[in-house]
C-alpha cells in the first residue's frame, strides 16, 4: 500500500523540489483593505516549507518592509522583502515615503511601485471619478518622479513601474537608466491597464529592464491571457529578461505557492527548459533583489 502511495505523492514531491530557490517576487497578504488567502507571516512560512528562496510582500496601499521584518523574526531562514507602491495613502509620488523605507528597522524595503491602483492610467481604464496620481506631463515626467528615481539609485532600490501606460514605462525605463539605475522591473506589462504589445516589451527588455509575468492574468476573476499567450510573448522578449511571479493572494485564487507551481509547471509543458525557468524565477529575481 505503501509503494503505491509513493507512486502519486511522486509528482508533487518533484514540483515541490522544484520551487527550491524561486523567488516569487510578487505576493499579495493580510492585513490589507481587500480580502486575502493568507497574511505575510503565512505567506512566508507557505513559501518556506515549498522551498523558495525569497518573496516580496506587495500592498497597494501600505508600505510592506515592516512586514518583512517582522516575518523574516516569525519564519527564519527565507529571504522577505518589501516596498513601497506610491499610491493615495502614502501620498502619491512622495519623495519622503522612500526615504522613510530605505531607514525603516532591518533595511528590507526594497521595490518601489509606481502608482498602481490610484495611477492615473489605472483610474482613467476603470472609469472611475475620483483623484489619481499622474507621473508625467505632455510626453515628460513629473519632477517629483525624478527626484524618486534618484533616490532609487542612490539607495540601490528595484523600480517597479506600476500601473503606467507604455508610453510612461519607456519614460521612466529610459530615465532610470540615464541615471544608472540598474534594477528596474515591468509590472505584469500584459495585463490591464499597462497592456505592453511584444514590441513594447522587447523595447523595454533592450533598454535594459525586466519584463514580468504573473500567474494571476491567467486564472480566476483577473483571467486575461492563456499559457500559449505568455509563453510566445516570452519567446520572443527572451528569458533572460522576463521574470515568472505569482501576484496572488486574492482571497478566490490559488495560495501563492499553489499557483506559482501551476505557472512552472505550464511553462515547462510549453517547452520551456529547467535552465529557462530557474533564470526567470531564481537568477533574475534574485539579481534584482541584489542576492547572491
């Protein structure tokens, strides 16, 4: 009876190997204004006992590295994260909410996300009447925005670009680079509202950024793309510059980990390699993160 259980526990056991060393660099938890599956100290404790190397814990709306802190105490041994997304609560493009993070207890802040949720792009798709934060100005970014990016550099932050349009993520890629910033990172450039084109993407993975895919364009209420979808856009942008995260923790999705499974293994039936999926989900990731 024994052996037979082996037979289809055998699976699971492998892809459960196979998340040793991945870092999801996208993860939503409690506490937070919407409902999620599971809070930061479960999301690190899930994501340890998987075997992954590290996570980045993402609020809209709160600064995360306090929640870094306090999970790397509750769950030793796994490399957690935060940021700061420059949205409404920690208001908008907000020179001092960065600075603030980059001397908070422990110094595990370390993404700065564009606005999401309040940016004006994202506010302008959903049709919404209410105020929203705007990065640049007839073809030209906002001061403040700028004087962000320097502080990114000058700190050795990540930039994420949030929930821009094409055209602002090309401004705040060529920019940051400019300025020798050399972490940048696409937020899911797919999805709504950023709604990258391949060419789009290949433009920014030239000028030197990463290109970022999430589990959550492709299951549940967020669905937008198929794996065939992603996996062309992947082929065509290159691995070495994409980067494979979960964005879950919606409380109707699959758990992070759950999902960021799925993901490695669909791409793996699409032809992707062992080596092409570690360089999306370890190396890249952790080159951002400044890990070794």
């Amino acid at each position: 009876m024994k052996s037979h259980l082996w037979i289809f526990l055998l699976p699971a056991l492998l892809w459960a190997e196979d998340l040793r060393g991945v870092i999801d660099l996208h993860v939503h938890a409690a506490p937070d204004t919407i409902p999620r599956s599971v809070d930061a100290i479960e999301a690190a404790r899930l994501a340890k006992q998987a075997g992954l190397h590290g996570l980045v814990l993402k609020n809209h709306y709160e600064p995360t590295a306090s929640w870094a802190y306090f999970a790397r105490k509750q769950v030793p041994g796994i490399e957690v994260f935060g940021g700061v997304a420059l949205n409404l609560p920690v208001g908008g493009i907000n020179p001092a909410a960065v600075i603030r993070m980059t001397r908070l207890t422990g110094g595990w802040g370390r993404i700065v996300w564009m606005p999401t949720f309040d940016a004006e792009n994202q506010v302008r798709y959903s049709r919404e009447s209410r105020p929203s934060v705007a990065v640049s100005r007839n073809g030209r970014l906002l001061a403040e925005v700028v004087e962000v990016l320097e502080l990114i550099r000058k700190h050795g932050l990540v930039l994420a670009t949030g929930h821009s349009t094409p055209a602002e993520n090309r401004l705040l890629i060529r920019e940051a680079t400019a300025r020798g910033i050399e972490r940048t990172i696409v937020t899911h450039a797919m999805l709504t509202p950023v709604s990258m084109s391949v060419e789009q993407m290949k433009e920014a993975a030239g000028l030197g950024a990463f290109i970022e895919f999430v589990y959550n364009g492709l299951v549940g209420a967020n669905k937008q793309f198929t794996l065939e979808q992603y996996a062309d856009a992947i082929r065509r942008v290159g691995p070495d510059r994409c980067i494979l995260a979960s964005d879950l923790g919606q409380a109707d999705n699959p758990l992070p980990v759950d999902g960021l499974r799925s993901f490695l293994e669909g791409m793996r039936k699409h032809g992707f390699t062992t080596s092409e999926i570690r360089r999306m989900t370890s190396d890249n990731p952790a080159r951002l993160l400044g890990l070794p």
